[in-house]
C-alpha cells in the first residue's frame, strides 16, 4: 500500500458533529393546579387539578359558566387570593424557569405587574377611589423602574389615547368616580398594557364596553401580539369572542378542565356534553321562533365532593358508569382532549 493510504486507514475517521435539537418550552407551564377555600360551612374545591401550557404570542380562551374556577386559576398563579381562607394545595406554574407558585414574594413582585399583567373583570372594585388615574396608570412603570415620571406620564397619555379615551390630556388628572364603567374598564385595560408584558391575563375584559369599543380593544391586544409577541389568556363568557380571537381553548367545569383542544375543533367537533351544551345555548344559533336552549340543572356545590362526573347530574347523556367513576382527560386525536368517560369509550358520538 501506498504511504497515503496507510496513513488514512490508521487515523480514524473524525465523527460529524451531531445536531443537537433543543426542547422547546412553553413560556407558562401550569400542572396539576389545585386550591381550595376552607370555610366555616367546608372545603371549597374551586380549582381541582388543572394543567395547560401557554406558547409565546399564544392566545388561550378559558370559557365556562360563573363559578367553574376560571378567574381563581390566573389569581392563583399570580398569588392574588386571600390567603386564608384560600390555600394553594399542590402543583406548579413554570413561567420561563420560575415557579410562580414556590418562589418568594419578591421574585413574584417582580414579574407580576411586569412581566404578567391582568386585566381584572369588575373595574368598579380594582381601581384605587382615593388616587388620581394618572398616579395608577405610571405605577407599574415607576414601581419597576421602566421609565421616570416625565416619561411615564407621556406613555399614559398615549395608551389612554390607545383604549379610546378621549381628551386624555385632560381626564388622565381625574378620579376613578368620574369615569363611567366603560371608561374605567379601559383604564384597567391600559394598566395592563403600558409595561408590555410578556403575558397578558384578560379577566372578561370587555364585558362592560359596547361593541364597536370592543372590537377596538380587542383589536389593540391582537396589536401588541403582533408587536411584542405577547401571550394571551382570555378568561370570557362569550363564545363568540374566543372563537374569532384565541387560538386553542379550554373548557372549565366545577373546578376542572373537562375539554381542551383548538378553537376549529372545540366549534366544530364538540366532544363533551358540556361543551355541547354551551354551544347550543348561544342564542345567535337559535332558530327564530323556538324556546331558548338552557342546561338543566345547577352549577355543582364545589363544597360538597362526589364520585363521577361533576356534570353527570346535569347529562342527558349520563350513565351509572358517569355518576360511579371519575373522568380524567384523555387525547382524542388532533391535540384534543375531552374528560367524558363515554366519549372515551367511543360509544357516544356527537
């Protein structure tokens, strides 16, 4: 052999490098959130075991009648509910690599407010009477030195300006008793906005505009998607809003998530009954002429635990294997997920 070869077959061959593929990771990670109220007259389950992830400039819709925990799982994350009576049991919330349910107060100071923002549903109670609106609206921007004050105030005026209140050079110096509701409920939604976060929590935030107001606001939050690729959470009633503005969706009953999947499949391939249920109760869809879809039944008493499933009582559908055993949620296909028992074992079709 050649001294060439000789020299190539005894120096081994020097490997390629191999591509390392990073995980990618939501930017909010929620497993297995759960709290409770303990009261004189019980244990209150308001969020039993709730998971979901968040991806950057992701727009979440959380939907589902009053009292089925909705509001209590962001104020949880955010460590907003009255502790006592109220009382984080287990789980976490990664929000990018800290634990907004185990970390310090001074850690979760500094993203609350900053980094995740809210839009709290009654503007009525979450504005300060005795404090001019121009003092609430620069806080966040002082409090977490983003700007000073001359330049807080001038981005005031214009997030004012942004929500549709008119003169804000001139009504930025009032107080909160001299907005109307719907004023107000723009000031919270400028509050939030000014120190463009990462994440945006919207708590029924246009419930008490007009529809051409709301379809403003709703357009600004899809502007700072676009601009800051700022993820949503929207906590609402009306399905109308979520199924032309989020991208996936979850359904929330007693205390739980009992289906989650895309807004198209969510719409248009219902598989839980509740979901059904609160679909056919949207009176756009009714047809002219005929009585008003309502669910029978109530709400479950979140104080009182039951075997099954927490809408069995309410089902028209319901089996004894419903009231007997306790759903979880399973995948289905297509990243859904429902926690119907029936429906897992495919002998109940929509």
């Amino acid at each position: 052999r050649s001294t060439s070869s000789a020299t190539a077959s005894a120096t081994p061959s020097t490997p390629r490098p191999q591509k390392i593929e990073l995980l990618k990771m939501p930017l909010l990670d929620v497993n297995d959130l759960t709290t409770y109220f303990h009261t004189r007259n019980g244990v209150v389950r308001a969020v039993d075991g709730v998971s979901f992830q968040l991806e950057k400039g992701e727009t979440l819709g959380i939907v589902g009648e009053s009292g089925s925990g909705k509001s209590v799982t962001c104020m949880s994350m955010l460590g907003l509910i009255p502790q006592p009576p109220g009382r984080i049991e287990k789980g976490t919330a990664h929000f990018d690599g800290t634990d907004l349910l185990h970390c310090s107060q001074k850690e979760l100071q500094t993203i609350r407010g900053r980094r995740i923002a809210m839009i709290f549903q009654d503007p009525m109670t979450s504005l300060n009477p005795y404090l001019r609106i121009e003092d609430q609206l620069i806080e966040p921007l002082l409090i977490h030195e983003l700007a000073d004050k001359q330049s807080a105030r001038q981005q005031a005026l214009a997030m004012l300006d942004a929500v549709g209140i008119q003169d804000a050079a001139s009504r930025i110096r009032g107080y909160p008793h001299e907005f109307s509701g719907g004023m107000r409920q723009r000031v919270m939604i400028a509050m939030a906005l000014i120190t463009k976060p990462d994440v945006l929590i919207a708590d029924e935030p246009t419930t008490a505009l007009d529809v051409t107001v709301q379809a403003q606001i709703l357009e600004l939050i899809k502007k700072e998607q676009q601009e800051l690729g700022t993820a949503v959470i929207l906590i609402t009633h009306d399905l109308g809003v979520v199924s032309g503005f989020c991208d996936r969706i979850n359904v929330m009953y007693g205390g739980k998530i009992v289906e989650s999947g895309s807004t198209k499949e969510i719409f248009y391939n219902p598989q839980h009954p509740y979901n059904r249920a609160l679909q056919n109760s949207i009176p756009a869809l009714q047809a002219k002429g005929k009585e008003l879809y309502t669910i029978p039944g109530m709400p479950p008493d979140m104080s009182k635990q039951s075997a099954g499933c927490s809408f069995a009582p309410r089902c028209e559908h319901a089996t004894d294997l419903c009231i007997s055993e306790s759903p979880e949620l399973q995948d289905i296909g297509q990243a859904h997920t429902t926690a119907c028992l029936r429906v897992q074992r495919e002998n109940l079709k929509p």
